[in-house]
C-alpha cells in the first residue's frame, strides 16, 4: 500500500482483498488498536453492535424485523 498526501493528512489505500475480508464499505471507522516500529494493526468499529449493547443495558427493545440500515436513513 501507498501513503498519500490528503489535505493535511496521510491516507492509504486499502487493497479490495483486504476490504472485502473486512466487510468495508464508505464511511465505516477504523481503529488503530497497535501500533510497533514498522506495523499497525487496525479493527473495524461496529456502532451498531455497541449501540444494539447499550439498548440491552438500559433494557430497551427494537421491534421485531427492524434493521439498521444507514443507507436507509440517510436517503432524502
């Protein structure tokens, strides 16, 4: 992978491979959970899955069939 200029940041690219094992798709997060001389390891972050856990603290329940689809709620 190549480090790009982007703004004032660096970007990299991530090889389709990598993507499709991951489950990634535009504007999904990633958290950089090590990093050593030469290595970075990252995660995907699932909001959805830490959303669904916080309902189950508070007791709440989602009605039957729902989903969340992010696509879904941003159309207009």
């Amino acid at each position: 992978m190549q480090v790009s200029k982007w703004g004032n940041s660096l970007a990299v690219r991530l090889p389709k491979k990598l993507v499709e094992e991951m489950g990634l798709k535009p504007g999904d997060e990633l958290a950089v959970v090590a990093a050593a001389k030469g290595r970075i390891a990252v995660e995907k972050i699932d909001r959805r899955a830490e959303f669904l856990k916080r309902m189950e603290r508070f007791r709440w329940s989602v009605p039957e069939g729902y989903k969340f689809d992010r696509d879904e709620a941003n159309e207009r």
